[in-house]
C-alpha cells in the first residue's frame, strides 16, 4: 500500500462531471417512527410495493427509505419537485454539510493522497462549492484566460451566481430498530439512502464551449481520467434539447481527451432509474471507456437491459457470486471494456481479458488498495494525509472473506473463465462507519489510480 502512495505523487487526474453539497442527516427510531405514524403503515407498505422510482411527494419518500432500511442496502433516488425540496427543509435538520458528488468526493481524496495534480471540473461552481474543496495546491479547476488555458485553486475559479446543488443523505445504523404496523424491523447493515436532487439546471452533464477545445491539452497532461455523474441526464429539457444532445456532447468529450494520448478513462455507474436512459448511457458512454466501476445491483441493472432478464433477476433475488462473474463476462465482452471493477458489501471484484498485462496478483494488490482506502474512510470519516492509511491496514477483512474466496473457486471451475482474468478480495468492514457516503467513490478512484501505476510500473501504459 505504501508503494502505491509514493506512486501516487508522481500521477495526475482528470475529473468530470458532478459535484454537490451533501447535507448529511443521521436516522434513528425516532426520526423513523415520526415518519410512519404521520404517514401510516399501511399507505406506506402500498407505497412500497409500487416501488416509486422517483420522489414527486413525501411517501414516495418514505416508501423508498423504508425499504432501504429494511434490506440495509445503499440506496439513490431522484427528487424531482421543489415543493418536496420544501417539505424537507421543513421536517428535517442537516447534522454535517460537506462536500458530495462523485467528482468532490474523489478529488479531495486525491488531493489529500497528495496526488501530483488533480483537475476537476464541474459546469457550475458555486461559491460555497468551492469552498468545500480541500485548500491544497494540488487540487485546480482549469479555466480559460487570454484564450489559454489556467489552472486555478477551485476559490479563485468559482462564478458569482452559480447555483449550488444539494444532495440528502440520509445515514443508518445497522441494529436500528422500528416498528411498521404489526412488524419489528432491524436494520441489517449501515448504510444510506440518498435523495438525489435533479433540478434542471444541474441535469446538464456537459463542457462549457470555451473550455472543450483544451480537453486534449488536458488529455496530455493527466495520467488517467475519472468521468461521472452520467446519472443526471434527463431524457428532455424545457429547451428542447434531450438526453441525446447531451450524450452526444459526453461522448465528443472522451474523444477529445484521447486526441492526442490515449489516456484511460474510468466512468464510475450510478444507478438510473429510467431503463431507456440508462440503455443509452450504456451504449453511448461504456464504448468509449477503458474501465468502469459499479456494484451487483448496477451489473444487474445494465444485464436487464442488455436483454438478459433472468440473469439479472437472479443477481438481485440471490446475490450469487457465480451468477455476477457470469454477468460482468457480458459486459466486459458486450461492452468493449479493458477492465471492470465491481464493489460490494462482502467483496471487491476485477474482471479483465488474459491479454491484460497485469498478473492476477498485480490486480489483487489494485484492489486492496481500494478497500484499504474505503475502511480508512469509514473509520474516520475522511482521509487528510497519506499517512491516515495505516489505520485502514489495520482493519481486519470481513468475516465472510474466506467463504467469499471459497464460492469465487466454485464458481470458476463450472464455468468457462479460460480467456479471463478473475480476482476477487474481501472488502475490510468498519463495524461502526463514522460515515458510508462515498465509500464506492473512495474504491474505485484507489482501484483505478493503483491499476494505472501497476501499468506504468510495467511500461505497459
């Protein structure tokens, strides 16, 4: 892990698209059971079973949160109306204000990992934005001055008037207890629930005009490239323009930034609700990508709507390692991909072709540094310095890792893996997570930095 860290300051990334404030709330039983006794159990059961996959009043709320608290599964769903954005204001207080969003998360990460450079770029920033990222010199926004471009710390960068998109997170504890109706629910595991806002004006996942002409001096001057926030894309605007429009901007985007080095890009999946923007993100954007990261349930998710229903379904039903090495196959194959990384609960997971120059053991040391630097996070909330990994390294693997190892081996001896590359590795589970926003962000971005350095490392990249 050490190795990786001294790496790390030789490296720099390139981050886009979305950044946010995350305005955390911390559940307990009283917050839980104010909400069923004013909205019923019952209409909240029904609510449930129609499984809302968008907030456009409160028991769409309610329904989704419940059912998250009883599968104890992280969970995103958009908001949709400004007049619920109202209600909440109205029911509850905001515990911690922080930085959010997969770009602001990531790039104080490796800011604070003390990375060589980190540019990040969102379409808006926002005073208060800027001001949640961390005060370092290595941490710039890239603007355009005298038809060149600069790179400044994001609080000289910021733009007067820039509207500042705030997210709800709602963190659970695992062991919470409530009762709904006649049933005593226990929270199984930690986790949160995110109310994802979905204004219009921060659903344009683009580059401004003066700045898209650089992406390729920018391309040359990273070591790799972290794209996201893909999630936010609407199918239509009051403008007229639509998902198409935007995509077809993204995907000029990568194009721009490989013009003049093949950097490698990593586009980290969040869920989309909507299965016909999601079928375009995924044809459009995956193409294009050298790796991507998500967990089972987003696998399953992209299976449906490659046509591969039942794999899907018993992905979601039964959560079988088997059946996810079975469907990132697809995807890998499917979709073009150099490598894909899967996090989960209980496991990490690479899966790339046997051409790729990394041994099987190159890949697994990728991957404890992401979980690494995930238990890291968990412990303590944030990592400030390099020096704050020691305490993840000291985080014992879950109980489950050896029975995760036992069904990976199962697995590929009943199935045709021969022209794969397959590694998995425990995850280290922080008991009592002081936070669990961000920890996929967090796995990925150490998974992919890591993945590049053992390239380099090789002269293979």
């Amino acid at each position: 892990m050490i190795e990786f860290l001294r790496d790390f300051q030789d490296m720099s990334m390139y981050l886009a698209y979305n950044t946010n404030v995350d305005a955390i709330i911390y559940l307990n039983e009283k917050h839980i059971q104010s909400l069923i006794k004013e909205f019923g159990a019952e209409n909240i059961k029904k609510r449930m079973q129609e499984y809302p996959r968008e907030i456009n009043e409160p028991l769409d709320f309610v329904a989704r949160l419940i059912h998250a608290l009883k599968t104890g599964k992280p969970q995103s769903v958009p908001l949709m109306s400004y007049e619920v954005d109202k209600w909440f204001n109205s029911r509850f207080e905001h515990g911690v204000e922080r930085i959010g969003g997969q770009v602001g998360i990531i790039a104080n990460l490796l800011a604070n990992l003390e990375f060589k450079k980190v540019i990040a770029y969102s379409p808006l920033l926002g005073k208060k934005q800027a001001e949640m990222f961390v005060r370092r010199g290595n941490l710039l926004y890239p603007v355009i001055e005298n038809e060149k471009l600069a790179l400044k710390k994001p609080l000289e960068a910021y733009k007067e008037g820039d509207p500042v998109k705030i997210n709800r997170i709602f963190e659970f504890r695992a062991g919470t207890r409530f009762k709904l109706g006649n049933e005593v629910v226990e929270v199984p595991y930690s986790g949160r629930f995110i109310v994802a806002c979905r204004s219009e004006e921060f659903a344009r996942v683009e580059t401004s005009s003066n700045f898209k002409p650089y992406l390729p001096e920018i391309g040359e001057m990273v070591d790799g490239a972290i794209l996201s926030g893909y999630q936010g894309i609407r199918n239509h605007y009051t403008d007229g323009k639509n998902a198409n429009y935007y995509l077809r901007k993204a995907k000029e985007d990568i194009k721009l930034l490989k013009k003049k080095k093949d950097v490698k890009i990593h586009v980290e999946f969040a869920s989309i609700q909507d299965r016909d923007l999601r079928k375009k993100v995924i044809f459009n954007i995956f193409p294009l990508a050298d790796s991507v990261g998500m967990d089972e349930a987003e696998i399953a998710h992209i299976l449906s709507v490659l046509g591969y229903r039942d794999l899907s379904d018993r992905i979601f039903t039964y959560n079988r390692i088997e059946d996810t090495v079975l469907g990132a196959k697809i995807l890998l194959d499917e979709l073009n991909l150099e490598v894909l990384q899967i996090h989960t609960i209980y496991y990490l997971m690479y899966i790339t072709h046997r051409d790729n120059p990394l041994s099987e053991g190159d890949l697994l040391k990728s991957l404890e540094v992401g979980t690494t630097l995930a238990a890291t996070r968990a412990f303590l909330g944030d990592i400030k310095r390099p020096e704050d990994v020691k305490v993840g390294l000291n985080i014992p693997f879950n109980e489950k890792g050896e029975y995760v190892k036992l069904r990976l081996e199962e697995a590929l001896s009943k199935m045709r893996t021969r022209e794969y590359k397959i590694v998995i590795t425990p995850t280290r589970i922080v008991k009592n997570p002081v936070s669990t926003v961000g920890l996929g962000d967090t796995i990925s971005a150490g998974a992919f930095a890591s993945y590049l350095s053992l390239l380099m490392r090789k002269g293979a990249y």
